[in-house]
C-alpha cells in the first residue's frame, strides 16, 4: 500500500513536467514552422493572385494558383507551360504590376507565326489546336481567334527567351502584343531567367481547383530546323 501511494504521488509530478516542458518547447517549435514556411514560400511555391483577364477561360479574375520555383532551377520552361514571371518594364502599365502570368507559346530557336489565311498560330511550322484553352464567351458561346485577325506576324525566337501570349488573347499584354508595337523579337519576348515559376494547379476557389497541364496540341511541334 505504501509502494502505490508513492506512485500515486509521482504522477501528477510527472504530468506536470511534461506539460511545462511542452510550454517551453512551444516557441522553438512556431519559429521553426515559420522558418520552415518562408523556405517553402522563398525557394519551392508560391501561390499568385490573378489580378486579370488576360487567361481567361483558363484562369478567372481573382483565381489563385500554386507555382513551382524550384523546377527551373534544373530545365528551362517548355511549350505549353503556365509560368509566372517577372514582367519586363516596358510591360508594365501600372507601379506594381510585376508578375505576369502567361502561357508559353515558343521557345529560343523556335519560329512563331500567324497569318490569315489559315487563322492558327504555328510553331516551326506545326498549326496549334487551341481550342482547349482559347478565350469563349460565356454569354455568346463564341471563341476567340487565336490572333487579331488583320495582324499576321512571323517571328523567331532568340535563344534564352520565351515568346508568351495570355488565353484571352485580345485582353492580354503579351509578347504578340508588343510585337505589334515594336516588331522587335527581344522587346516582344522575355527571358528564360525572368521566370519565376510554373504555375501547376488552380487552388482557390476550391470548387474550381484543377491541374495546369501542358495541351497535347504541343505534344506536335517539331523541333526548329
């Protein structure tokens, strides 16, 4: 009997070094979270508000997407990715606005082009299917053309650059857009460095959510000659 009232006394002795210890532990362990979370947030994902309609059907006004900031650390972007990017100045129409979200149309060494005749941009050649992620209206049902239609344009790509163009082609700064202005290939594309991620999944509103995946229309395009 005196054996398990010595125990009995220990017990609440013990419990209350656990729950001390655990208060002590506390702080280390949120500053460790919190270091922990900024490495993700710096070096691995991010997630970026869309503050446009510039991808739209694709990504709406207000959506927010996942990127991946580690990817390119061991390949470049290729044709048909999302990526987020910093935006070079002459691109910017407000303070601020840095982070552009495009998709990638054509790569360094390719040759991208429009015409009116057969209404398709085409990559070394090879016509894109773009119906899959094309800009519809939602009220007329109709898609939009994949260019402007009385602007035809013909351009190779620098190496080390990304030509990049929005969903919602006609409401989207881009590089066929500043084609139009320049009918420069370096004013009209942006560097392989100035990437900051691919954007990889559609996480807000959660009733919207989906993978960003690369079109099989890209899976065509021929290397450039």
């Amino acid at each position: 009997m005196a054996d398990d009232a010595e125990d009995n006394d220990k017990k609440p002795a013990s419990k209350t070094k656990k729950k001390g210890s655990f208060w002590r532990e506390l702080p280390v362990l949120l500053v460790v979270a919190v270091v922990v979370a900024l490495l993700v947030r710096t070096f691995v994902l991010q997630s970026f508000w869309i503050p446009s309609g510039s991808m739209e059907n694709t990504l709406q006004l207000n959506d927010y997407v996942l990127a991946n900031k580690l990817i390119y650390d061991f390949r470049d972007p290729e044709r048909g990715e999302i990526v987020v990017f910093k935006a070079p100045q002459s691109w910017q129409g407000a303070p601020g606005e840095e982070d552009f979200i495009k998709r990638v149309i054509a790569v360094g060494g390719d040759t991208v082009s429009y015409s009116k005749k057969d209404k398709h941009i085409r990559v070394n050649g090879e016509p894109l299917d773009e119906e899959s992620y094309l800009y519809t209206n939602p009220e007329t049902g109709k898609q939009q053309s994949p260019s402007l239609e009385d602007q035809e344009f013909k351009v190779k790509v620098p190496e080390g650059r990304l030509w990049v163009m929005g969903d919602h082609r006609w409401a989207s700064g881009d590089s066929r857009e500043r084609w139009e202005r320049t009918e420069d290939e370096m004013e009209s594309t942006i560097a392989v460095d100035s990437v900051i991620g691919k954007a990889f999944v559609l996480i807000w509103p959660v009733n919207r959510w989906d993978g960003l995946t690369i079109p099989d229309t890209f899976d065509g395009v021929p290397e450039p000659k």
